[in-house]
C-alpha cells in the first residue's frame, strides 16, 4: 500500500497553503511532497524551522487518537 496521496483536483497543503496532488496525510491534514522533503532536510538552527513548526501546529489530533 502506498502512503502517498495522489488525488487529480488536489488537496491544499497545511505547510505552503497551495493546492497540490501528491503528499501525505497527517490525521485530518495534507502535506505536499515538496513540503514534506523540505521539512525533513530543515536544520532545527535554519530559520525556516521555525516556520514549519508553526504551520505543523494548525494540524489538530482528533478525539478519537487521543
């Protein structure tokens, strides 16, 4: 089973806000491919961690995995 979502009208992307087809779901959320690698290769220094961080907080755990 592939992990990956590939839908062709797309979803947008919780980290960019852009609508994409392929990326990943995090309970509720979609995060793009792009983001995905970029957030993986991001130093915890480089300032654009802490955007990321940000962003990742919008996504919510629903009830049922608490």
């Amino acid at each position: 089973m592939d992990s990956t979502s590939k839908k062709p009208d797309g979803e947008t992307c919780v980290i960019c806000e852009q609508k994409k087809s392929q990326g990943i779901h995090l309970y509720t959320s979609f995060i793009c491919t792009q983001c995905e690698k970029k957030i993986i290769s991001t130093e915890t220094n480089d300032p654009q961690y802490k955007f990321y961080i940000k962003q990742l907080k919008k996504i919510n755990t629903p009830k049922i995995f608490q």
